[in-house]
C-alpha cells in the first residue's frame, strides 16, 4: 500500500516517515522508502549514507516524442533502490541531486538528458510505484507543488502532516481544497509535534471544516528532538518514547486500512 | 518584477523565496543585492542553508547574511559555525512567545514586541540597512 | 534602493524573520515592498495581517509576467494594483495563490 506524506515545510514528514519506515519493518513488513525533495534529508532520519547520486538517469526514455519508463515501476525500484544497511525489510529511493555545484542545478535542462530522464522516471515512480505485499512511502516535498503535479498517485493514503501553528493549519486547508482527490485516495491528517490538549484542539478545529479526520497525535518529544539535533538516526529514540508510541498507533490505523475490515 | 521596480530612495524590497533551493537555483539573482539564509542548529536544515549559500555565491549575490534561528544554546551555535564554516551574522533564541504567535496567526512582533526574538530581529535590522 | 531576499529550509523561521524584519523596516521610516513568492504562501501572516485576510490575498503571478499587463502600463501600476496595504510605508504582493491540481 501506499502512504504519501504531506504538509507544509518543516512540519515533520521526512521525521514520521522515518518513524513509520521503522516502525512497519519492525514488524515484519516490506518497506521502500521514498524521499521526493530536492536536498537529501530523509536519509539522514533513517540512519543511511546520504547520497546525492542520481540512481534514476536514464531509467525514462524517449518514446515518439514523449518519455516512457525504462521498465515497470516495481522493475525500476528493484534496480535503483538502495537496501538500508541493518535492516533488510528497508529499500530506499531519492530523488533530491541538486547540488551546490551549477552543472547539477541546471538537471532540469533537457540539454542535460540523463538528469531530465531521471526527473521524469522519479516523478513517475512517485506517482505509481505501490508494492501489493508491502509499503511504498512517499515523502512529499514541502508544500502543495508536488501533490498539485500528481506525484501524491491515484491510491493509498494521502497522510497530511499538520503542527498546531496557523501557517501549518492554513497549509492543511489548502490541500484539502486543491480540488478533487482521485477517488482511490484516503485524506487524513496527523496531528505532529502538539504540546497540549489545546494544540490538539487547536488542530481537530482547524481540520474538521473541511473533512479530514485526524487519525494520529504525535506529541512533542524531547529524545526525539534531542536525537534530530545530534543528527542521530532515529532508530536510537526509545521506542517507548511518545512520538514512536504514537507512530505505532498509526501504524495500526494504517494497517488496518490497507485491510479494511468487512462490512456486516 | 524586481528589475522594472523604479528606483527610490529609501526604498526596501524584501522578497520571500520560500522554502528550499530551487527558487535560488532555478532563478537568476542578479536583481539581488542581499541573501539572508535562515538556518535551524540541525543537520538537515544546515544542508540546505550551505547548498542555498554556495549557490548564492556562483551566482554573484553580493551580501550573503547567515540567521541562526531557534538557537537553544552555545552547542547550537558552534554546531552552525562548524557545518557551515562560518560565524552566523546573526542569532535568534528559542522564544516561547514566537510558538504562541504562530499557534495564534499572529505576528511576533504583534503578539510581544519586547521578546528576545524580537530583540535579536531588532538589531538585524538594523545592521541591514546601515 | 535594497533588494533584499530570505530564504531556508521549509520551517526554518524564514518568513517569520522576512515578516518581522519587513515590519521594523517600515517602522524605521523605510518604504516597504514585501513580495511573497513562495508557492504556498503565508508571508501575509508573519506581517501580521492575520490569516483571514492572508488568505485573501490575490495571485499577482500572471500580472508580473513580462508580457502581461506591463507592456501597457508600469510595473510600478502593476504592483500598485496587486499590493495589500499592510501598514504604513508597508505593503505586500503575493505571487503565487497556491497551487490546485494541474491537468495532466
């Protein structure tokens, strides 16, 4: 299944699909994991070597006129994907080479074929790649500019990750009302980083108006914030620490959407 | 825009560009005259802040000012001028009353004008536009 | 004239530091033209404009277009048109209104 995370910059996605990414190979499950932002940074959280690599040139190629991928989404990932050292349920996939050096930043030039070819395929992947057995976990670019481009897919679930600050809250509406989600797709919201039954409140309040529930509350974590400020993986957190208690909630909330129990 | 703006004294334009590196990088600044990158004492954050600041510099901004934000303490500091190589211009404290301006939608300098960020933003100012 | 511009990673406390060091500027007598080109934007707030009427605030993007509207008249009109009053010696123009789905 698919779980795609958005929100608005720094409000904690690459974070929780970290925690999420860990959390579901801890029991047992496949995951790939997918950084969709331009600077490598999901890497970090998950305890790998960044990379700034560009595993996906070449993977779209020209096709009268237009592009194609250079096999099936599953095929690409199988041969670009890098397995996480340690745990062996762990793939990952980025898409972020933008480097300070100005040849690279020019990768969107179609002079520039392989690196626009690897746009295209990453783009694609984003958008389709699902894994029936297992999870692809999207973590969407801060903002609505990628979602608007389609990279959140057609299925699975939309997973918006909301603070308790207007800006964040403002950001959710507006992904709420970009217009009509694909029918396959699940919108529900993650409460992050909440100090206070208030900031809960403050949250529900802001989200109830247009629809979204708020399947998760993942309070404020000092280990976990100490653990992001040493540039730890966060896979050294106490996994009974609040925020991971409260991922594997939603895990759980996740798991059971994947198998939604029958109706009577 | 910036470029068709007409020239006037005592005229400031302060441009948000939004988060990340590819306004920057997909952008020519020549219209530019000062970068301000603002940058959290953590490693993710500083890679942005050092790829937005080479970039500025390939690309001839002339003023390149670096803002610690949501500085905790000393450590937070030195690891900034560790990761990036250089002393920030300037830094702003962790300030209870700029979370409690932001949960409300409010302006900071609205909300408690006499606040530490505030403060530190007061002296920013200042040394910009001298 | 400066022409300044802020930038960082997604919640660093860029627009919050765009937004206030706008509003001391203003304060100090300078004359302020604050431009909120992030796609999704919420500069409107940090200059304390509140979130109501932040999120009123138009699109100027296809205005600022050097073959739009600025052929026939000024930038400076353009801006005029597009510009919300903030304060005094304060306004903003909001480039983008953020994004719906595109088609294909």
């Amino acid at each position: 299944m698919r779980v795609v995370l958005l929100g608005k910059g720094g409000s904690g996605k690459s974070t929780l699909a970290a925690l999420l990414a860990t959390e579901l190979t801890s029991r047992g499950e496949a995951v790939v994991a997918i950084d969709a932002d331009t600077v490598p940074g999901l890497a970090q959280v998950l305890g790998l070597e960044p990379t700034d690599e560009w595993h996906l040139a070449n993977q779209a190629v020209r096709d009268n006129g237009g592009w194609r991928l250079n096999g099936t989404p599953a095929e690409i990932v199988d041969r670009c994907s890098m397995p996480a050292a340690g745990n062996p349920r762990l793939r990952f996939l980025q898409c972020g080479n933008v480097d300070a050096d100005l040849k690279d930043i020019e990768f969107r030039r179609e002079s520039n074929l392989a690196n626009w070819s690897g746009t295209i395929a990453f783009n694609s992947l984003s958008r389709q790649y699902d894994d029936p057995g297992g999870w692809a976990i999207v973590d969407l670019q801060g903002g609505t500019l990628q979602a608007a481009g389609g990279l959140a897919g057609t299925k699975g679930v939309a997973l918006l990750v909301v603070e308790p600050f207007a800006k964040s809250t403002m950001t959710a509406r507006r992904f709420a009302g970009m217009g009509q989600w694909p029918a396959g797709i699940q919108l529900a919201a993650v409460a992050n980083k909440v100090a206070s039954a208030d900031e809960e409140d403050h949250v529900r309040a802001a989200l109830a108006p247009v629809g979204v529930p708020v399947w998760t509350v993942v309070p404020t974590d000092p280990a976990l914030q100490r653990a992001e400020r040493d540039g730890r993986p966060l896979v050294t957190v106490d996994p009974d620490s609040p925020a991971r208690r409260a991922v594997a909630h939603l895990a759980d909330r996740l798991i059971d959407a994947r198998h939604p129990a029958p109706s009577a | 825009m910036l470029a068709a703006l007409e020239e006037k004294p005592g005229r400031v334009v302060l441009v948000d560009l939004g988060g990340g590196v590819m306004t920057v990088a997909r952008g020519d600044q020549s219209q530019i005259d000062t970068l301000v990158v603002v940058v959290e004492p953590y490693p993710r954050s500083a890679e942005v802040a050092r790829r937005l600041l080479e970039m500025a510099a390939a690309k001839h901004v002339g003023r390149r000012i670096v803002v610690a934000n949501k500085v905790a303490d000393d450590q937070d500091v030195a690891f900034i001028r560790e990761f990036l190589g250089l002393e920030p211009d300037a830094v702003i404290p962790v300030d209870g009353a700029v979370r409690t301006a932001d949960r409300l939608g409010a302006s900071p300098i609205d909300h408690d004008r006499a606040s530490p960020a505030v403060g530190a933003l007061r002296e920013l100012a200042t040394s910009l536009l001298h | 004239m400066a022409k300044i511009a802020v930038a960082g990673k997604g919640g660093s406390g860029k627009t919050t530091v765009a937004g206030v060091l706008a509003r001391l500027l203003a304060e100090d007598g300078h004359d302020v033209l604050t431009v909120d080109a992030d796609e999704n934007p919420n500069l409107g707030i940090s200059l304390g404009l509140g979130v109501e009427r932040t999120e009123r605030l138009l699109g100027a993007r296809e205005a600022l277009l050097p073959d739009g509207p600025a052929i026939a008249c000024s930038m400076e009109e353009v801006v005029d048109d597009f510009a919300a009053e903030v304060g005094e010696r304060l306004r903003i123009v909001q480039v983008r209104k953020f994004d719906h789905f595109r088609p294909g």
